[in-house]
C-alpha cells in the first residue's frame, strides 16, 4: 500500500509498481489539507495500478524514471496480452513485405522505422497503441529540428510520410491479431502543391543549343519525353524500335541497381517524337556495341546521375544564367509542353506512366498559359475564324447581287 512522506518539506510518495519500490517527489507542502489532497491522488493511482490501466508519465512526468518505467510497463502489457511489442511485430511485416519492394524502398522504409516509430512505439504491445498517442506523435514530429544549424524541420509531406508508413502496420496487426484499430479519423496533413516548376520552350531550346554536345541527345530525349532520371539512366538498347518509334520503359535504375519501374502503371510505351528519334540516332552512333546502356560512361557502365548534375546540368544552367531546377523538371516540362500544344489528355497520361488523367490536370494545366504565352488564343482563333467566314459569306452575297442586277439592267436595255 503507497504512504506519503515529508522530506525537507515536501511530501514524496512510496509506492510498488510492477514488483518495484518507487518514490516519487511531489511539489506539495507538508500541510494537513495537501496530504488529503494526496491520499486521494494515491488512491486512484493504486485502482488504476490495480486495473492495469496507470500511466506513471502521466502522474510524474518529470521524474527520472518515467520512461523507464513506462518501458516496462509496455513489456509486461504485451506478455500479458499475448500480442507483440510494435518492434516484434515490424520485424515479422518487414520480412513479409520487403520481397514486393525496390531496394531503394526498402532502404526509405528502414529509415523511417530506425530513425522514428522503433524509437517512439517500439516496447510498446501493438495492441496497446491508442489514437491519442498517433496524434501526439503527430505533434512531435512538427517539432523534431535537424541541421547543421538546428533551424531545418520535417516538411509536411515528410510527417505523412512517416504516419501512413505507421498506419500500413497497425492496419496489419489489428487484423492479425484482433484488436480495434486506433489509426481511425486521422487525415493527411495538407500539403502545398508539388514542386512544379517546368522550363518555358524558348528555355528549353537555350539549354539544347548551349548543353555539352555530347549530353544534348540525353537531355533532348528528357525534355520531350517526360522520362523519370531513374527511367532514361537505366534505359537500354533492346527497349528501342525504331521502325515503330516506340520507346518500352520496363526498369528503373536506382542507386546504380537497376529494378522495376516506379509503379505497375510505369512500364509503358513511348512514342518518338522526330527530335527525339533523331537524337536517338545520334546516340546510337556513340554507345550502340559498346554497352547495352544507351546513356553510359567510358567503361560501359551506366552514368552517375548526381555527376551528371554536377558536371553538366548545374553549370549549364548557372552559364546561362537560369534559375537551378531539378533535372527532374524536364519531366514537368514535357507534360506542359504536350498539353500546351492540344496533345489528348490520355495520350499525354500514358506516356507519363500515370493511370489516369486526375493528376495531370491537378498539377501541370495551370503552367500551359506560361508556356504557350497565348492564353485564350483558342478562343480568338475561333471567332476571327467565324467571323471572316460570315463576312465572306455576306460579301460574296451582295457581289453575287451586284452582278445579277447589272446582268438584269443589260437584257432590259437590250
């Protein structure tokens, strides 16, 4: 049974929790109406002890040992219920699932485990994670800071990032092993738009004309394509024809391995564009033979895309005085281009590996008017075209009229 003590004039608490001797200091004086006060405190601290249902934190969060023993209390919880910690039963889903992943997934998926949910959930019995505790994680997250400076925090994409990873596991074990899922009624945190920011056409056509020669057919073929980095740097001969003018994406390269594509809807089939066929003759007069790699180093082996930007992107960019974007841009750039000159919506879709065109209109038609520079020149098209029609039509008719009454006027004198 817990006593209350005085010590220098505070009262402290003696208690056992989980076999263990515990005192805690409280911030009260030793008065008669504070130990009151505290027996009341102790004795639903002890029913709750009893109900198995105390949180020692949340009693005494500036105690030394709160953490400790809220570790423990994890483990007995789980040894009681049966059910795994969250660090057994990721251990077991991890294995399971890792097999459907890209390397350089799994590689993102290990991180976010190590560096944030083994560490904050990890003792605790999957069962025994409640909604309240997702939420204030949430929270947390806002808060971690990182950097040389100390002044960088999680961008909003990243904190869903790491609770849909979160959400996929306690969806797994709730079903597996029968509890109620606490990952319920918690969306997404809004997030800006994605970073779009394509290059106009009198840009494009500034970079092709100032690009290292040899490069020019690589960055020809990612303009007007709107291939991924990982898609063009794994891309091999035997996924050319040129009698079809197809180019067939079945494989990505990523951190120098390569793998599947980005997602099942990415293997696709590209159309040639003539600049692109033609930039793909040239290329082929440089590495068809020497590698099955159609863009390749001197060894044959595939090019080093973070080199590639480095020794050629960024200061072709800074030489001609561009603001720096991600070579990635380019892939924003085709869609742009495509929608801007009237290519069909799906066409454009299936080209760009998306399996609908939701995401096309949601984050590239705004930039069609800043390529084109002719917003509304459809429109304008239109009526001057119906215009000139009817006032053709009208002139030809009254000329049509002019002549007959002449004509008229002539067999009358006759």
């Amino acid at each position: 049974m817990a006593s209350i003590r005085s010590r220098r004039g505070k009262l402290f608490v003696d208690f056992r929790y989980l076999n263990m001797r515990c005192r805690e200091t409280t911030n009260l004086t030793d008065t008669q109406a504070n130990r009151k006060k505290l027996a009341k405190i102790i004795e639903k601290m002890e029913a709750e002890i009893t109900l198995g249902i105390f949180d020692y934190a949340a009693y005494f969060p500036k105690s030394e040992r709160a953490q400790e023993m809220t570790a423990l209390a994890d483990r007995a919880e789980a040894c009681i219920s049966r059910n795994p910690t969250f660090e057994q039963f990721v251990d077991i889903w991890y294995e399971e699932k890792k097999i459907e992943w890209r390397p350089s997934y799994r590689q993102k998926i290990q991180i976010i485990l190590d560096k944030y949910l083994l560490p904050e959930f990890g003792g605790k019995a999957v069962h025994a994670i409640k909604k309240s505790d997702l939420l204030t994680f949430r929270s947390s997250l806002a808060k971690v800071r990182y950097g040389k400076d100390g002044q960088s925090s999680l961008s909003v994409a990243r904190i869903n990032q790491i609770m849909i990873l979160l959400r996929m596991i306690l969806e797994e074990a709730s079903d597996r092993h029968e509890f109620e899922m606490p990952y319920k009624n918690i969306k997404n945190l809004k997030q800006a738009r994605p970073d779009v920011n394509p290059f106009t056409l009198s840009e494009v056509w500034l970079i092709l004309k100032h690009v290292r020669a040899d490069y020019k057919p690589y960055y020809t073929i990612r303009f007007f394509t709107g291939m991924r980095t990982s898609e063009i740097d794994g891309l091999k001969w035997d996924c050319i024809n040129f009698d079809r003018r197809e180019i067939s994406i079945r494989g990505a390269l990523v951190n120098g391995e390569m793998g599947p594509t980005k997602t099942l809807g990415s293997q696709r089939d590209i159309a040639m564009s003539q600049l692109v066929y033609d930039a793909l003759l040239e290329q082929k007069t440089r590495t068809f033979g020497k590698s099955e790699f159609i863009f390749c180093n001197s060894q044959g082996n595939p090019m080093e895309y973070r080199n590639v930007n480095r020794r050629v992107w960024k200061p072709t960019l800074a030489l001609l005085g561009l603001k720096h974007r991600r070579a990635y841009q380019t892939r924003h750039t085709a869609a742009t281009l495509w929608l801007a000159a009237g290519e069909n919506p799906e066409w454009i879709a299936r080209q760009m590996g998306h399996s609908s065109t939701e995401m096309l209109f949601r984050v590239y038609s705004r930039y069609v008017p800043d390529i084109t520079r002719q917003d509304g020149s459809a429109m304008d098209n239109l009526l001057l075209a119906s215009k000139e029609k009817l006032t053709g039509a009208s002139h030809s008719s009254d000329t049509e009229g002019l002549i007959t009454n002449s004509q008229t006027d002539k067999e009358t004198s006759r």
